[in-house]
C-alpha cells in the first residue's frame, strides 16, 4: 500500500467520523429540544388548569372577613361613637334597634350596630343618584328569607351607607363578619342570611 492510499483511507475515516459526530450532535439537538419543548407544554398544562378554576358560584359564599370582637357596651343614643373598622360589625352601641326591613334612608351605625347584636344580618349599599331598581331587589330578597325560627320574623336590615367606608357597592354583615359584593346576587344574600341569621351575641333578643 503506498502513501497515497493510506491517506485516502485515513480520509475516509475522518469523514465518517465527523459524519457520525454531526448526526450525534443532531440528534442531541432533537431529543433536548423535544425534552424542553415537553417540559414546556406541561408547564403550560397546569398554569392553563389553575386559570380554569371556578370562582364562586351564585349562592356559594367566597370567605367572608372576620374582624375582632368590638364589645357589645350601651351607649347613649346619638353619642359619638368611634369603631376599629368600617363598616362596624360590632361594638358599643345604642339602646334603639330598627324594624327588620329595607330602608331608603340610612339608618345610624349605633342602630344596625345593636341589629347585628339580636342577630340580624345587615346588607349597606351606595345608591347615589336614589336607585329604586336596587330597592326592590333588596325588598324581594327580604320576602324570600326564611323566618327565623323562634319569632318568624325575616332578621334582615337594609340600609344605605357612606361609600367612603365601603370598598364595594354593596357590603353585607352579620356579626363580627362581613363580605364585599360588588353586586346584587339575591343567592348569595340568602346563603348569607342563612349562614348567619341569631348569630349575633343576643340572637334572639329581637322579634
């Protein structure tokens, strides 16, 4: 064999190992980048699935907020009185309690105040221009409460309230809780009114 031949041979040989080190590294290419574009479409799987995830249902309470207990103290009717959080879902307050209803002047927060107490539930809106179209919906909604079960009297409050102490439309309590809705949702109200009607410290103080 001269010289000639072996370097043709050698040549060869290079080129089919170069050859076979460029479809490894293609190869490689494939299966990394079908690795990462798998991880990838998982990823998406499961931030896709956690988007989908319902809210609240109409009538399903989302978590209402719990607030420390403000005490329960009397004070003189048309004191002034000072609450850890607004609106107030306990605390001191006066010795005049309203009939259960839907009011379209606003009733003082040492009255509904006192209403939580007997175990009322209170729902606050801000109607500013007057909304009558509200009104009757929260009317309806107070005819369609369940009695309460001692008195069967509907243990519910409406009342207007100062926006400026709302972070929503409407806001609905009961003692020491309360939910911002910021809508009407008549299936809500009721679950709400169920969930919370004489659970007030003197729930069944008030006809």
């Amino acid at each position: 064999m001269n010289k000639k031949e072996s370097g043709a041979r050698l040549s060869k040989r290079e080129q089919l190992r170069a050859e076979r080190r460029r479809r490894s590294l293609v190869w490689n290419v494939i299966l990394l980048g079908g690795g990462g574009l798998a991880i990838l479409m998982v990823a998406i799987y499961f931030i896709a699935l956690a988007n989908a995830r319902p809210g609240p249902l109409p009538g399903e309470l989302s978590a209402p907020r719990d607030f420390p207990d403000e005490g329960t103290g009397l004070v003189p009717e048309g004191a002034a009185l000072t609450f850890q959080h607004y609106p107030p879902s306990s605390g001191a307050h006066y010795e005049s309690v309203a009939p259960w209803g839907v009011y379209a002047e606003a009733v003082a927060e040492g009255v509904f105040v006192h209403n939580l107490e007997n175990g009322g539930v209170v729902f606050l809106y801000d109607c500013d221009p007057p909304c009558p179209d509200l009104v009757q919906k929260f009317e309806a909604l107070a005819r369609k409460a369940p009695p309460d079960s001692r008195f069967g009297s509907r243990k519910i409050l409406v009342t207007p309230y100062d926006k400026s102490k709302m972070e929503t439309p409407i806001v609905a309590l009961a003692w020491n809780h309360q939910l911002n809705m910021p809508a009407f949702d008549e299936a809500t109200m009721l679950q709400w009114y169920k969930r919370f009607v004489n659970t007030g410290p003197k729930g069944l103080d008030q006809p």
